[in-house]
C-alpha cells in the first residue's frame, strides 16, 4: 500500500541524500504547485521516519520533518485547489499547495502521515480516483474513465473486427461482393465514354453509317443495363450478409459483454452505477452494430472505390485528376476541425445517456421511496434536467452537422467547377475528347461520394470507439476468479473456518475490520453480535469471498479461501443475505434457484424446515404463486423465510444467516429456530442477529465492536462476564420492557 509516483533524476538525487539506507519509502508524490503557489512541481516524500518536500528546480530548499516533529497533518480547501499543512512541533507550519485535481491524492497522503503520526499503522487508498488521462495529461471525461483523444484507433478496429472471425467466409464473400460492385460502378463513364467518343462524335468517318453508330449504341445501352442489373443483384447479397452477420456479431458481443458482467466481482459493482452498466450493454453494443452495419463495410467499399477511381482517372489524364483533388485537402482540413469538436459532443452525449439511464434505473428501482415521501415532482424534475441536458447536446450535435454538410458540399461544388474549366480548355484546345471530360465529371461525382462519406464514417468510428471501449474496460476488468487453474479443489469441505489477524476496508484507507482472529471447528454455530455498522455482514461476506481480505487470510480447512476453486467454496456456503432477494418467478423457482435440478419433494422439504410450507399452500397458486419483481408480492418475513429455503435446499456446508429472522414475529421466529437448530447440525454456522434471544443456540458468541472482537464466549460466559455484551443485553431488556415485550 505504498504510493509511489516516478521521479525525476535531480530530485531522486536530492532524496537520496537525505534518506538513510534502511528507511522504507511510503508515499513519493509530486504536486503541480510550487511553494508559491505559481505552476510548477514540488514532491512530498514519506517515510516510516520523515517527510520531505522537496522542489524540483533549485539546489536546496530540501525541508526533512522526522515523524516525531509532526504536530497535525491536514489539508485546507482553497480557491481551485488546495494546501496541504503540516504543521511542525517546533517550527512554523508547512504548506504545500496544488490544484484541485490533485485534491484526493493529498488527503490521503494527510491521513497517511497522520496515521504515522499518531499510531505506527499505515493504510491509504492507492488506487486513486483518476481525473486525468495518464498518457496525455487530458481532463477525463469521467472519473476513471476512457481518454477518447488516446484510444488506440487501429488496435480497437481490430479487436471489434475480430468479432467477424467465427463468420469469416461470409466475410470474405461480402468482400468478394464489393469488388465487384466497385467494379460495375467503375464500368458505366467508360462505356458512356465510347458513347460521346465513337457514337456521337465519331473522329473520321471510318466509324460508320448512322444506322451503324445506332446498332452500337444500342449494344452499349444494353451494357449499362446489364451492369446495373448485375449492381443491384449484388447489393442484394450485400445487404443480406451484412444484416446476417451484424445480427450475429452484436448478439456475440452482447453476451460476451453480459457473461463478463456475471463474472465480476462485487467490488467492481460497488464502484459502479447499475444503470450506467445498462447503458453499456444496450447503448453502446447497439453503437458497434451501427458501426459494423453502416460503417465497416461501406468504409471497405468506399476505400476501394476511391482508390479505383483514382487509378482509372490518373489513367485517363493525370493533370486533371490533380486538378480535380485540389479541393480535397481543404475536405480533410475541414473535417478534421470538425470531427475534433465533434468529438467531445459525441463524449458529452454518451455521458448524458450514461446519466440519464441510471438515474431512471434507480428512480424505477426506488418507486416506493418516492411515492411515500411524495417526491413524484422531484424525481420528474431531475429527470428532466438531465433529458434536457440530453437534449441540448442532440440539439448540439445536429446543428454541427447542418454546418458540416453545407461547407462539404461548397467544396466538393467547387471541384466541379475546376473540372469544366481545366477540362474544358483541354477539350477546345484538342488535347481531350469530350467523352473523356463526360467520364471524368462522373467520376467526379463518384469520388466525392466516398470522400464526404469518409468524414462521415470518423463519427461513426469516433462514436463506436469509444463504445467499443467502454465495452472492452468491462470485458478487460478482473473477473473472479473461477477458472484459476492453480486453485485447490475442495468439493468435500468439512468446514473448519479460521480468521487469522484479518484487516478489511471497503475503502484501503479506512479498515472495517482490524485483525479479526477467530477459529471455528466444523459444526459449531457462532453468533456474530455488535452494533449496526460494525463489521458483521462485512465479516461474513469475506468467508464467501466477496471481497478479499487486506491483511493476514482466512483459511478454511486449512486453505487459504484465495486458493480455494471459486465455484468449490461458494456451491458449499449458504447464505440468507440482510436483504433478501428473490427474483420473478414462482415460489418454487426461487427456492431451487441455487440448487438447479432440485426435485418438487425436495423444494417442499426445505420450505417446511424453513417453515415457510404453512403459507406456501395457504396461498391460492401455492408453490405456484408468482412473487413479482425482486419479490415484492411477499411480505418481508416470507421473503426471508424462502430464502431461508434456498440456503437450505442448497445444503451447504458452511451456513451463514444474516438478520435471517429480523422480519418474522417472535413465535414464527422460535419456529425456524428449532428449524435451524436442526438444520445446524454438522454445519458450521455464522448467525447474526440484533435480537440477541435469537442466538440463545449458538456455541460460541463473537462480539465485534470497533472492528475488532472483543469478547469470545457462550452466552452464559459472557453474561457473567458483564461486558459489552452484557450490556448489549441489558440494554435490550430494558428497552423490550419498556414497550412492554416479554422474550
Ligand atoms: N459496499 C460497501 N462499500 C463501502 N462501505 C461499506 C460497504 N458495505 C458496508 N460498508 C461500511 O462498512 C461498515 C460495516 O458494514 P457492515 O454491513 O459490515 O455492518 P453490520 O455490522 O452488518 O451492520 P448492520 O447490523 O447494520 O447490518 C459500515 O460502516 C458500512 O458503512
Ligand atoms: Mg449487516
């Protein structure tokens, strides 16, 4: 957990030479301040004995706080920035100002050098958010998001086109196809060429009678028939292989993008808005087919098309294709200028969908919430905001492009221009045909086609590439990992747990759980108790790995869970979360979701020792009865009591029951308790809950507070003992008495 940034070699040198050998380098940052606030750099390096700071420019100026000296570390919020403020036991304060990109970076290197200050720990965030793009230095868009000026174009292009790889005959004949359609568009100003040449005008009078000259008109006519009929036969086939293959590919990449989504770990999506992820999976793989559809094979097509035309006319008169090209130098300057603001629009316009999708997927999500605070007007009103905010950039967008054509088409006009003026002298001055100057014009209009398009297709490029890459960051990130060919096969746990000095935090920075130590021998039933907020589901969801410990490990049976088969460890947990989630479908469907194959008998037997039979079958579908969306046709107790039901049908080794009873009535609850007292047998068993009567079974009780275990005992034990528990109970009793409950 070190933060270690590149330096350069002035100021390593100047480091160097204050640090002794054995001291061990924490942190080594640079702001984008100098000392007076003007641009400029200075480092800040921590130690486990000093801080330096240290500017780049100058021989001294080096200032070395040993730890000890240290009287407070903060930073101060300022006017675009802000200061970090060492202050120092015997001398005046530090200040070491930066912008406020660098905000983050410095309150954690604060809390850092307070940590070490104040005790001899050290834990910070590393993984800073990023603001900036690391190659370029550019504002991202988004916080860790994707710097649209570095995609690497050519390798993005390749790996969307590797999609076509499974279809590559069908490829290859739509390439094949496009050949040929250049080929019959590049025919017809030949033939009508002949025409005006050989027809109409006929040089000398070897070319024949009238009569003559119409036969081979009429030959000629019935050419251009014929390839025109052969264009359209094959934009058929064109057009068939290329909806074919794009069905194909984003229906590939859609699952591909979805199969990665399942595989990700809950960290992942802790840092991530759902909706947002949405949008990725419809959006934006919606985005690559309209760029494979509208854009690959017509850029194909379109390439070869100029450059074929470009052959025939360099052919025909080289002089006059260069004067035909010299507007296209201005094309391409113009649509660099405007694809470069394009760009950003494009951006702004992704991020927008990106806003408004998670904002509609959590406002739907949370629909009760708003309707019991009356908030419909607020919801209605923030959405709007951000369906503005779309809105505009459309607007935006479409202006933008009003503008792009009409100075496109100036300029391509201005080609046809230049053509009937060069071309045009030629012909009066002898040096053309005129059928050669009727060719070059249509020519002309062919080329401009393609060109024009080209610039269009940068948008469909730009658009879908940075698709394609929020795409790709989901498809890059870790998956869990499940097919670690190193893991230990475990499929017969017996399970025995052991936390072994485990530290946790959601946040690096910011430990949940400090040096957890605990061993359960497999069978026994501990109670996890402690405040809310404490760290107990926390301290449950390490067991299943959700998250991976910071320090020390969690082994069970003796393996180290990192190294357990992913798939061994989780098909051998139960788990009834805090929140219990069902999903559409029948009763039944819910309490085998986790045990696929699971028989009716079976689904019944774990529903009655989850006493969940009784009102199953009192209600009219019975196992039948559909539970609506996450389940909201059932009552919270019914809800948990299926889960109950799944964990068991699961038949895990290890249990685990989070606030597995908070929602039931006391008597249902004494119920699923003997339930579970039955079901504990031979099964290791974590139980949380804040009724402490309900973990009257449990062998052992763990009581948590500030993250670490404070006391281990039987209920009895720790009763006599008069702890927190102790208290925790009383404090209890005294309230139940209060409102006049009797347990
Ligand atoms: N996904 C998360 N990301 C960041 N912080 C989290 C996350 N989940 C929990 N926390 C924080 O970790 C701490 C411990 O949470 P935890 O859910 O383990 O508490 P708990 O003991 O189960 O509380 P309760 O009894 O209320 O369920 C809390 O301060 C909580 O805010
Ligand atoms: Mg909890």
């Amino acid at each position: 957990m070190k933060l270690l940034e590149q330096t350069p070699d002035a100021v390593s040198q100047k480091i160097q030479n204050v640090l002794t050998p054995e001291e061990e380098e924490f942190i080594r940052v640079s702001t984008d301040l100098d000392s007076d606030g003007n641009f400029g750099e200075q480092w800040v390096v921590v130690t486990d004995k000093r801080v330096i700071v240290a500017p780049v420019e100058g021989v001294d100026g080096v200032v070395d706080v040993p730890i000890r000296e240290l009287a407070a570390v903060q930073t101060e919020p300022l006017v675009g920035g802000g200061r970090l403020e060492i202050e120092r036991k015997n001398q005046a304060t530090l200040f070491v100002p930066y912008s406020s990109s660098l905000a983050e970076k410095f309150s954690e290197v604060a809390r850092g050098l307070e940590q070490l200050r104040q005790q001899d720990e050290f834990f910070i965030k590393t993984e800073l958010d990023q603001t900036r793009c690391s190659k370029c230095g550019r504002l991202l868009p988004e916080k860790n998001g994707i710097c649209t000026a570095c995609i690497r174009r050519l390798a993005t292009l390749g790996r969307i086109a590797s999609y076509l790889k499974p279809y590559k005959w069908r490829a290859i004949l739509m390439a094949l196809v496009s050949l040929v359609t250049i080929s019959s568009e590049l025919a017809p100003p030949q033939v009508s060429r002949y025409i005006v040449d050989n027809v109409f005008l006929p040089p000398d009078e070897t070319a024949g009678t009238v009569a003559q000259r119409a036969t081979i008109l009429g030959w000629c006519i019935l050419g251009l028939i014929g390839l025109r009929v052969l264009r359209w036969g094959m934009e058929l086939v064109h057009g068939w292989i290329v909806s074919w293959l794009s069905a194909r590919v984003t229906a590939d990449i859609r699952s591909h993008l979805y199969r990665r989504l399942e595989m990700l770990s809950i960290q992942f999506y802790d840092q991530r808005r759902v909706g947002a992820l949405m949008s990725r999976v419809t959006r934006d793989s919606d985005m690559l087919r309209e760029f494979l559809v509208d854009g690959l094979p017509y850029l194909v097509i379109n390439t070869l098309m100029i450059v074929g035309i470009l052959c025939v006319q360099f052919s025909m008169h080289w002089q006059l294709t260069l004067c035909m090209l010299i507007p296209v130098p201005l094309v391409i300057i113009w649509g660099r200028i405007f694809w470069r603001r394009m760009r950003r629009i494009f951006n702004k316009h992704g991020q927008g969908w990106a806003h408004l999708s998670a904002r509609l997927n959590e406002a739907l999500a949370g629909i009760h919430v708003v309707k019991a605070f009356a908030q419909e007007d607020r919801e209605i009103k923030e959405f709007e905001k951000k369906n503005t905010d779309l809105m505009r950039i459309s607007k935006r967008t479409a202006r933008h492009w009003l503008v792009f054509f009409a100075v496109m088409s100036f300029l391509t006009g201005c080609g046809g221009v230049i053509i009937w003026l060069a071309g045009g002298l030629e012909v009066l001055g002898g040096n053309l045909t005129l059928g050669t100057l009727t060719a070059f014009s249509s020519y002309m209009w062919l080329i401009y086609g393609p060109l024009e398009w080209l610039g269009r297709v940068n948008s469909w490029m730009t658009r879908a590439f940075a698709g394609a890459e929020r795409i790709f960051e989901v498809i890059d990130a870790a998956p869990e990992a499940y097919n670690d060919p190193e893991a230990t096969s475990l499929t017969e746990m017996k399970g025995q747990v052991a936390f072994k000095d485990v530290t946790f935090g959601y946040d690096k920075s910011k430990p949940v759980l400090h040096e957890v130590a605990l061993n359960v021998p497999p069978g026994e039933m501990i109670g996890l108790v402690g405040k809310s907020g404490v760290g107990k589901t926390t301290t449950v969801n390490l067991i299943a790995r959700f998250y991976d410990v910071d320090r020390g490990a969690i082994e069970i049976d003796g393996v180290d869970v990192r190294n357990i088969r992913l798939e061994d460890l989780r098909s051998q947990i139960g788990i009834v979360l805090q929140e219990p989630f069902l999903f559409s479908g029948t009763i039944a469907e819910n309490i085998g979701y986790g045990s696929p194959g699971a028989t009716l008998e079976e689904v019944m037997e774990a529903a009655q020792a989850a006493n969940a039979h009784n009102f199953i079958v009192a209600k009219a579908d019975g196992y039948d009865t559909n539970v609506g969306e996450r389940g909201n046709n059932l009552s919270g107790g019914e809800k948990q009591r299926i889960s109950i039901a799944r964990a068991i049908l699961h038949d895990p080794r290890i249990l685990i029951l989070d606030e597995a009873t908070s929602s039931v009535d006391v008597e249902t609850e004494k119920e699923i308790q003997e339930a579970v007292a039955r079901l504990i047998k031979n099964r290791t068993t974590f139980a949380i809950a804040h009724r402490l009567s309900t973990l009257r079974n449990a062998d052992r009780l763990v009581v948590l507070d500030g993250g670490r275990i404070v006391e281990i005992g039987t209920h009895s034990e720790l009763m006599d003992r008069k702890g927190v528990f102790y208290d925790l109970v009383e404090l209890q009793q005294q309230t139940s008495e209060i409102i006049g409950i009797r347990e």
